[in-house]
C-alpha cells in the first residue's frame, strides 16, 4: 500500500512540479530555493498525506504547502534583487542575487512556448516582488498571479480575510512604486523579435558598438549581477562594452536561449582553443528597441541552463 502511494506522488510530482516551481520561483527569487522547496512540498505531502481529506483539490493542498515551506524559508534570508533596486550606480552591497529561471524547468515539452504565464515570470515582475514583506508577496501571487478568493489565502496563511485584503491593498500599491507599468510595455511582433534578436547578436559577435546603440531603447539598462554597476542609456552601456569586454571582433559567440519567458542568449569567449560559458544575457523587448538587458556571470546560475561550458564554434 505505501509503494502505491509513493507512486501515486511520483505521479503527481511530475504533473504539479512545473507550476509550483514556479510558484515558489516568484515567492524565493531562486531557482535553487524554489527547487528545494519544492522537494520538501512533496515529501511534506507524501508524509502527510493521511491528513489530506479532500475538502480541496490537491492542487490547492499543494500549493498551500509550497507557499507556507516559502514563508518559512524568507523567514531565515533576505530578499534577492537585481542591481537597480539597490540604489544608485557603484554602491557596493553584500547581496543574495535574484536568479534567473530558465524556461524549460516549467515548459520542459517546448520552452519556447511557455504555459505559465509570461508576465508573471518575468524578471521585472520578480524582481518587483522582492519588495514586499513575505507575507504581502504571498497574498499578492496567490490572489493576483493564482486567483485565489481571498477566504483560500486567509485558510491557507492561518489569517483573516480582512488581514488578506489589507495586505493586498498594500502590496498593490508598493509594486506601483517600485514596477514598471506594464500597460506601457509594448513588445514587437514575433516577426520583428526575430529580426531584432538576430540583429543583436550579429552585432554584439562583430562587437560593433554602434550597431548595438542603435538597437537599445532611449531608456535601456544594463546590469551584472553579482557587479553591483548598472548603467542606462546606449551611449553609457556602449562605452562600457566598448571597454571592459575582453573578446575582439569575431571572437564572442552568442547562443539563444529563453529565461524567465523571455529571450535571452548564453555568450561565450575564447580561451585556450575552444568557447568558454561566460554569462547569460536576459533581454526584455520593446518596439523601440532593446530595454533592459541583465547579464548573469554567476557560475552557479549559468549551470542551471545546461549550456555546454567548453564548446569549439565553426
């Protein structure tokens, strides 16, 4: 009978696993958290899963268990942002960076093609999140993101309804301080992201900086977590390109990818005769160009993409 059951959760763990970790990827801002968080879910469940009666589904159980295993985790770390939130430009901090999240950990069938919704993943969104107080960024994605009534977020966060509209209202109003709107985000056609993503990486391969000027937003950032600097505006983003990029004309590849559900590419530099992984560039698209760039180095993060480290280019 306990084989059956375990069995029965094998079953369910690769049904639910997808979702709720993405779930716990927008309360952590870690994949490796959120992975974590999502075993001890399971094994809670599978511990425990006499005391489920089915007064809900067992959807609604797990993501009850995912979120307060969430809550306890936050409880034991800060938040995890990305340079931007931090303050201006060159202030140095001691930070846990927000990760990125590879699409295919929640599409594995077609990463291209995600089921989760897009601006709910987005690095912007994510990152927006890590404002909020643990408690408000829980009833924030389980009454925004999930569509949770608020009387399942108040049984499932041991609260009030009153408690779970009050931290609604709060929270609402800190992402519209700290968000970008994103009724004014307009993003190309799949026929020009193509063009654009195509563009963009024959120019930054030839490390033609004023090719790639021309395709960032008025607006654009450039950031480079776990480097504090952050830098808007091509003419400031070029000219440190243009400076601290050690690979000459020819030498960077670029190899698209998707992160976060949007696109990204995994750049690699010459060294010692083959192509060395050197960092993930996640890029948000706007139809006045290229808005925001963030370029992850971290090693730990580029081997959550499963990019060959070492490859030889033609």
């Amino acid at each position: 009978m306990e084989t059956r059951v375990e069995e029965d959760f094998d079953v369910l763990a690769t049904r639910f696993r997808p979702e709720l970790l993405a779930h716990c990827y927008r309360m952590l801002g870690s994949v490796h958290d959120a992975e974590d968080v999502v075993q001890e879910t399971f094994l809670r469940a599978l511990r425990f899963h006499e005391a489920f009666e089915g007064r809900a589904s067992m959807r609604t159980w797990l993501y009850r268990i995912a979120t307060n295993a969430c809550l306890t985790a936050l409880n034991s770390r800060g938040r995890q942002p990305l340079p931007v939130g931090l303050g201006g430009p060159g202030e140095h901090h001691v930070v846990t960076w927000l990760e990125p999240l590879p699409d295919a950990m929640i599409s594995p069938g077609d990463p291209a093609t995600i089921v989760i919704d897009r601006a709910s993943i987005r690095l912007a969104f994510i990152a927006a999140l890590q404002h909020l107080p643990a408690q408000q960024r829980a009833v924030l994605i389980l009454r925004d993101v999930l569509r949770w009534r608020a009387a399942e977020v108040a049984e499932t966060l041991g609260t009030t309804t009153t408690a779970v509209n009050s931290a609604l209202r709060r929270a609402r109003a800190r992402l519209d301080e700290v968000a970008p709107d994103q009724d004014k985000i307009t993003e190309p056609t799949a026929a020009a992201q193509r063009e654009l993503l195509a563009r963009y990486a024959t120019a930054f391969e030839r490390k033609d900086m004023t090719a790639i000027a021309e395709l960032l937003s008025g607006d654009a950032i450039w950031e480079m977590p776990p480097t504090t600097l952050w830098f808007q505006g091509p003419y400031d983003i070029v000219r440190h390109l243009a400076g601290s990029c050690p690979a000459g004309p020819g030498d960077l590849r670029l190899v698209a990818t998707h992160a976060n559900g949007q696109p990204a590419f995994a750049t690699y530099l010459p060294s010692g005769g083959h192509h060395v992984l050197a960092t993930l560039q996640v890029l948000t698209l706007t139809t006045a160009g290229i808005s925001h760039i963030v370029a992850f180095s971290a090693p730990e993060i580029l081997t959550t993409f499963a990019a060959p480290v070492g490859v030889t280019f033609p």
